[in-house]
C-alpha cells in the first residue's frame, strides 16, 4: 500500500474531482458519509455527547459533514467552530451553510471566548486542522487542544490529529491532539508511522472515499505501508519437485559464553523461515547446547571455549546470519574483520556484528552489495551518528544505504525496510515483541529466505512481516506481557499459513 507526499495527496484530490466530474464538496461529502457510517457502527446509542471541533479549512468541512449527518439521524451534538483566521474555504463555509438549514448554529470560539466544558464521558470529534498546516497553532487553539487532551474525552480525529504537520515533528508538543483513534482517507500517512509523531494517535484505520483508481495505481511512491497483498506479490511457492538443496543452506555464526541461545534461536528461526538446511558455527561451549536444544542443526565449532576467535568452515552456505550473542571480544573483533574482507555470500549482520563495525567503519566496504543490516536504535545511532528526529533519521539511514549499497532493516514499532531511496514499513508486530530474542529470531527468518533465493530487498520485507505476523498470531495465546521470542518461532508457520488466508486486522494500533 502507498504512501504518498502531501502533495501526491492533493493532486489525488484535484484529479478524482475532474476524472469523476464531482464537485470538491462532493468529494468532501463521501470523506464526511464514511466518517459518519464508522461512528454509526461504533458508537450505536445516541445517547452520548458528541463535541465536533470544526477549523475553517477542509478538515473543518470534513466535521461538519460528520455533525450534519450526526444532527439528522439524531444523536447528541454540539458543534463548535474553532474561528483561527478570517480565511475560510469555500467548502466549508458550503457546510456551514447546509448545517445551519437545519437549524442548529455552530458556537464560535475566538481567543476571547471561554473553553467549553468537555465531560470524560463525552465523544469528541476533532476536525480543526488538516493535513495543511505548517506553523503552531495559536495560543487560545493550544490551550483548547490540551482542555481537550486533559478531559478524559474518546477523542475521534479526523485524517489527522490536529496539530500535527505531514513532513517534521512538532515543535509545540502540547498543541498537538492525543487521539484514541484517527480516521484517515484512502491511503496511510508516514507520520502515523514514526515514533515522534505516530504517538499522538493510538489507533488509526483508512476510509476508503473513492479516490481515482487509475492515479492510485500509476502514481509512483518511494514509500509503502507494506500489507499481505505486498509481499505475496513475490512470495514463492514451493515445488512437489523439489529437495532441501533446493532451498539453500543458513549458516548462523555467533554466540558466546552466557549467550549460546541468541544463535540457537536464530537457528530455529532459519530453519522455520524455510532454509533447507542450518549450520550453526559457535565457540565450543556451545556444541552441546546446540546438538541437544536443536536437533535439526548441524553445529560447527570454534577452537576456542568461550567465543569466537577464527570464523573457518567447510560448508558452502546459500546465506550467512552473523552477531547474536556474538560479544566483542577483541579476538572476535579480530575474526570478523578476517572474514568479512574474505567472505562472497549474502550476509545478514545483527547485534555485535554490528557493533565491531561500528568501530570499525573500513568493514563497511566489504559489504557493498551483499548485506542486510538490522540494528535496533541504539545500535543505528553508532552505525550512522546521531539525529535530530525521525525525518533526519530516515534520510540518514537512505543515504547510508546508498553510500554502501545495503539493505537496512531500522527496527521500531513499524519496522522500516530502507534501500537507497525506498522506504517499505511493515504492517505486522505488537508490543509484546518488544523482549529479549525477538531481534535473533528476525535475524534468523531472514537469512533462512535469503538461502532460499530471495533477494536481499525481499528478503528482509518478508521477513519483517512474517516475523511480525508470527508475533500478531502468538500474542493471542499469551498476551503482550508473556511474550517470547521462542513464541514467534513457534507461530512462524501459523504466519506462513496465513499469507493464504483473506483475513483483515479490524483496525491498527500505534504499537509504542
């Protein structure tokens, strides 16, 4: 699924409207009927209050769609218009008109009006701003923003939370709606997608208002929200005819005294991710651990006890998975220099294997082309230098990637595949994954698709969906508290199964 620029935005607008030969407040009208019919089937008693916050833009006109129909099927509101400029387009000042006709007359707030009184029991509907805004709000709508934040209010956004700006975080975080769910049309928003400014909403879900269909397909995006749909577009089947040399051999080299489990679990996962076969290559005191904990696994060893100090085997692996559990010893950092000037095999490079190169940035040339890189956040800060926010940190990271030629996997609530300059974000993943292993087992999924043949792109979109999904499936059983990593490996398959199935999450939920 596509994300597009605000701009990309408008002009999906401006085209629907000349393609389809409707009116702009016509297409404002579906944008309000699809709002209105979702609180319909949310919110069946008419009983509770319904504040509306309407602006004097087009989200405003948005909410006054949503109160007009509201008014009609009887429900209980109260329509404020937030009277922020002189500046009112002519579709909102349409509504304000129609709603009017049916004799109810919005109240205006200015700076000199008092705040109205906003019950915890109450609904707010919050159409003040759109995806339009580029400055702070003024002081009086901040101090109505945080009235409405602070009320214990279900807060109802519309495309948006108010406050928010499409391309930076703001600088005013108290001038920003807290909403429990934000509405959104069509397509996803990135700022739903970044920690800084996806917290302002809890849950989101997109409206589908019809949009020009032929635009939506054709109009390029160097950002997707990456759904099933997405990853079956190159998901392979298996063949009755085929063997486990067909899908290629994992090697997972790591581990140390104290941190066996880290490769033993990336081993598990790249088998269950479908590899064919897996090699582990760990210290020697992991050989027993390994041979009893996971049977399925061939186990090579290090001459030394407790880590790694010569990275030497004579096996031909499809895919290396290198750092769980690793540590940074300074024979290890020794031995991942070694061979990584001498290895020719994708690679996939987590935990202290990214650390070690991170102190050691001349190994970043023996990448190019050949890896995939999943560090966590602390680990990304070493690896690309420290960022101001979210949007810096994203064109840091793609120009990285195209500096070396590497498939990054930026790990957070929505887990971001980056390569030069695209951006896929995953749409799998609770918070309960949020614990000690998880990042082992995706390093582990997405070595084992390596060895099958994907490429390094695919793999890791793949791979971070299933390993969400796997995730999504397992927290059903044990809930986000009892989550483990060993779970996610356990429902690997069920998430596999499910790419096959045509089941939809009802809603998304701002994992942070």
């Amino acid at each position: 699924m596509k994300i597009f620029s605000i701009e990309q935005i408008r002009l999906a607008d401006k085209l629907t409207i000349e393609r389809q030969h409707i009116t702009s407040d016509a297409l404002m009208e579906r944008a309000g009927v699809a709002i209105f019919n979702w609180i319909k089937q949310q919110l069946p008693t008419k009983e509770v209050k319904i504040n509306i916050f309407c602006g004097i833009g087009n989200n405003g006109g948005d909410g006054l769609v949503v109160a007009r129909h509201l008014l009609e099927q009887g429900y209980n509101i109260e329509v404020y218009v937030v009277n922020f400029s002189d500046k009112r387009s002519k579709d909102f000042l349409l509504n304000f008109d129609r709603i009017k006709e049916l004799k109810l007359w919005p109240k205006l707030l200015s700076q000199d009006t008092e705040i109205p009184n906003i019950s915890s029991q109450d609904v707010v509907i919050d159409a003040i701003f759109g995806i339009g805004l580029n400055r702070p709000a003024d002081d009086w709508v901040a101090n109505l923003i945080n009235e409405i934040n602070t009320s214990g209010a279900f807060v109802l956004s519309v495309d948006i939370p108010s406050g928010l700006y499409m391309d930076k975080v703001p600088s005013e975080k108290d001038a920003v709606i807290e909403a429990d769910f934000t509405l959104t049309f069509q397509l996803p928003k990135l700022i739903f997608l970044l920690p800084e400014t996806g917290k302002y909403t809890r849950y989101w879900d997109i409206l589908d208002i019809g949009q020009d269909p032929k635009f939506l397909e054709e109009e390029e995006s160097n950002m997707v929200y990456v759904d099933k749909k997405d990853v079956l577009s190159f998901y392979k089947s298996r063949s009755r005819f085929s063997h486990k040399g067909t899908y290629g051999h994992a090697l997972v080299i790591g581990g140390s005294h104290g941190k066996v489990g880290a490769v033993l679990m990336s081993s598990e996962a790249a088998l269950h991710a479908g590899a064919g076969l897996v090699t582990a290559f760990v210290p020697e005191c992991g050989y027993q651990t390994l041979q009893t904990a996971f049977p399925e696994a061939m186990v090579l060893t290090d001459e030394e006890e407790n880590f790694v100090t010569k990275i030497d085997y004579d096996i031909e692996p499809s895919a290396i998975g290198i750092g769980p559990g690793m540590g940074t010893h300074e024979k290890t950092v020794k031995a991942i220099s070694n061979f990584l000037r001498k290895n020719k095999k994708p690679m996939v490079i987590d935990a202290d294997a990214l650390n070690i190169i991170a102190e050691n940035n001349d190994l970043l040339t023996y990448l190019n082309g050949k890896a995939i890189l999943t560090p966590h956040p602390k680990e990304l800060e070493r690896l690309i230098g420290k960022w101001n926010d979210d949007f810096e940190k994203l064109e840091m990271v793609k120009s990285f990637s195209k500096d070396y030629n590497l498939v990054m996997v930026v790990k957070d609530a929505y887990t971001a595949v980056v390569y030069g300059d695209q951006l896929f974000f995953n749409s799998t993943g609770n918070p309960g994954m949020a614990t000690g292993g998880s990042g082992d087992v995706l390093t582990g999924i997405i070595t084992g698709l390596v060895a099958q043949k994907y490429s390094l792109l695919q793999a890791a979109i793949l791979g971070v969906y299933i390993h969400g999904r796997a995730g999504d499936l397992a927290v059903m059983r044990s809930g986000v508290e009892a989550l483990t990593a060993t779970d996610i490996i356990d429902f690997t398959g069920d998430a596999f199964l499910d790419l096959h199935k045509k089941n939809r999450s009802d809603y998304q939920e701002n994992p942070s």
